[in-house]
C-alpha cells in the first residue's frame, strides 16, 4: 500500500485526524449494520453503533498515530531541505 507522504511532515497531524474520522465513520456503520439492523431487536437494545463508532476511533487513532510518530526518523523533518539549501549556497 501507497502512504500518503513521510511521518514527521506538516501533514501528519492531519492525516491523524482523518484517520479518526475514518474510523469512527467504519465502525459506526460496522455497528449500525451488524448490530443495531440485526442483532438489536433480537436483544432490545439499539444503539450500539455508537460503541462501534468509539472503537473505530480509537483504532484508527492508534494505527495512525503509531505510523506517523512512534517510528524513529533518520533525521529532523527539514534535514532533506536544509541540505539541498546548504548545496545551492
């Protein structure tokens, strides 16, 4: 699988936070289908998507955050940059 640019740059925060959303939005209709359409009237009880939505949320929190700052670089984020600045000079 392709990433979607370098852990450490400017959009990192970013991409965190769309994971989030991205998994709370999966796990909300992981939720919704399999629980609340099929098991919920069987059981009484709705509402589970939102559970679904919360752990999906924290999943991809997770999986994003550990990708995007839990993995040592070579080097500070700009080091590509300053390098080709100091050669220009």
């Amino acid at each position: 699988m392709k990433s979607m640019g370098q852990p450490g740059d400017r959009w990192s925060l970013a991409r965190v936070y769309g994971a989030l959303v991205m998994g709370a939005v999966g796990g909300g209709v992981l939720g919704y289908v399999l629980i609340d359409l099929l098991f919920g009237p069987l059981i009484g009880q709705g509402g589970w998507w939102t559970v679904f939505a919360s752990g999906g949320a924290i999943v991809g929190l997770t999986l994003q955050g550990v990708r995007e700052f839990a993995k040592p670089l070579v080097g500070p984020a700009y080091a590509p940059r300053r390098a080709a600045d100091d050669a220009e000079s």
